[in-house]
C-alpha cells in the first residue's frame, strides 16, 4: 500500500520566463567568478625556483632514460612524476587576459556574493585583492 501512495506525482508546471532568465543569470555570474578564482590560482607565485618549459623537458627526459631500469617503487613515482610534468608543461602555455577577467568579475562579484552569503573576508582568502573587492563595491562588513 505505501508503494502505491509514493508512485503518485504531482503535475509539473513550466518555468516560467522570469525563472529561467534568474537560472540563466546565476549561471552565468558563477562562470565568470570560477573563471576569475581560477586565473588567480594559477596566476599565483609558487615557492622555490620558477620551472620553465625547458626545464619540465629536461627533466622529463631524464625519467624517460631512468624508466627501463627503473626498480618496481622507484618506476611508479617515476611514472607519476611524469604524468604530472606533462600536466604541468600543457598548462605552462595557458595565458589569462586579467584585466578583463577582473572587470568581468567586480560586475558581478558582489550580486553572487549577496545571493551566496560570501563575506569579505572569504573574498580575501581565496586570493581577491582588496582593491579588486571595493571596484566590485563589497564592503569589509555586512549590512
């Protein structure tokens, strides 16, 4: 008897036009603040020696010429320190054009926050400068 009462459904009504431009809208303002926290994440100075791309092909080379002789543990991580080199050297070419990811995202910055409950300090620990916060127009504290 209770599987027969859960099968029921109820009638699905459209989305109405103001609803589907709303969906439409925060989508859009999602992908361009990951769009903005990932170029700061990858734009971010690391510590240590910088590699350049030659660098990366040196040294993939040299696990290359260890790999055949390589014993059982030592060829894993060899194997997987390859497979992140590689990673690195297809991403070594990527280049963000900041300026207008960052006025894409002070338009929307403070709307996403607004509706996402993001605080300005959150903001600023995820990497978002402070001057980047106030051309978007986010207080330092909650109204």
């Amino acid at each position: 008897m209770a599987a027969a009462t859960a099968t029921k459904s109820r009638k699905k009504t459209p989305m109405s036009a103001e609803h589907k431009a709303a969906l439409a809208k925060g989508r859009e303002e999602g992908r361009i603040v990951r769009q903005y926290l990932e170029a700061l994440e990858s734009t971010k100075p690391r510590r240590g020696r910088k590699r350049t791309p030659e660098s990366i092909r040196k040294r993939l080379a040299t696990i290359e010429s260890q790999l055949p002789e390589a014993a059982p543990l030592d060829k894993l991580h060899l194997v997987e320190e390859k497979k992140d080199l590689q990673a690195e050297l297809a991403q070594s070419g990527d280049v963000f054009d900041m300026p207008a990811l960052e006025k894409n995202f002070t338009k929307v910055a403070r709307q996403y926050g607004e509706r996402k409950g993001i605080s300005y300090s959150s903001w600023r620990t995820v990497g978002v400068s402070a001057a980047v916060l106030s051309q978007a127009k986010i207080a330092r504290t909650r109204a």
